[in-house]
C-alpha cells in the first residue's frame, strides 16, 4: 500500500462522537427535538444502556453513566471549551428558536479578513457544548507549505468578549 502523507490512516469520514450521560432518555430527547437527530437502530448485543442518533451526516452515540451523579455539572457556557459545530442556514432563526426554548446560549463574532462568522453556544443536558454557526462563511484553504498559524495573545486581545445570554430553563 504506497504511502499517503496528507491521510496516513487513509481515513474517509468522521463517522460518530460517543458522549456519557446522566439520563439516555432526557438527552436523546434534546439530541432529537433541538438538533433534529433522528434515533437508529443500536446493535443489540451491547451490554449497557444507551442510544444512537444519526443527522447532518454524523452519528452520536449515547451511553448511559454508570454513576449519574458524578459526572460534573457544567454552568458556564465558555465557548473555549470541547464542543461540536453545527453550521446552521439562518443565524436569527436559531437565536430566536434557542431563546423560545429556553436555552440559555452565549453569541460570540469572529472575524477574518473582513469576513465575519457569527457562533452561538450552548449545553446539551450534560454540560457538553453544541455551537451553530454559519462558519461556511470563512473558506478552508489548507496552509500547503506555510506555517501553522495559532491565535496570538495579540489576535486573541482584540476579539470580542461572548455575549452571555440568560433565559430561565424550562423542564419538560
């Protein structure tokens, strides 16, 4: 097999991220009824409870925490934190639509070259964070052949602060 430097594992896609949970129940219903996903078959011989969920070309598979009430309890929405993106058709209509549910979200711009991209953030029931974004705003253009270039203390002193965003969370 000759050797591919760019894709060494020869990788084709991102296939699954697989996420611990207090409740399966409570976050397929948010996995389902916020993000659109849509509940698939799980091979029967697993052992443990859980749930997988496919949508937007990725799946996400659900695993129920041994021990619920250790796993931590995220507040604060950071948007430097592990998170997953979502890229989103309407900016407003998600703002409106996290705020009807009752959603607490943080907004936060990024700009490059004159482009902006505009990223809201928020937790699913466990504290993970999900951002919608209309990041397709912002080409990809592989750095072939030039430096990595990281955010700098500079870039990252002239960015603005998240707006953080309070709506009173209503339980179903």
């Amino acid at each position: 097999m000759k050797e591919n430097k760019g894709n060494p594992l020869h990788l084709s896609s991102l296939n699954h991220i697989s996420l611990v949970c207090k409740s399966v129940d409570e976050s397929t219903h948010f996995y389902q009824d916020i993000l659109g996903f849509v509940p698939v078959r799980r091979p029967g011989s697993f052992k443990f409870d859980g749930a997988w969920l496919f949508g937007h070309g990725i799946g996400i598979h659900l695993l129920q925490s041994e021990d619920p009430q250790s796993l931590p309890k995220k507040t604060v929405i950071n948007p430097k934190d592990n998170h997953i993106s979502f890229q989103c058709e309407s900016m407003g209509m998600v703002e409106k639509k996290l705020t009807d549910m009752g959603i607490d979200w943080v907004r936060q711009r990024v700009e490059e070259g004159g482009t902006y991209v505009h990223q809201l953030f928020f937790h699913d029931p466990d504290g993970f964070m999900i951002e919608i974004c209309d990041c397709d705003n912002i080409p990809v253009i592989p750095l072939a052949g030039e430096m990595v270039r990281s955010c700098s203390r500079l870039n990252l002193q002239q960015q603005p602060q998240p707006q953080q965003i309070h709506v009173p969370v209503v339980q179903p």
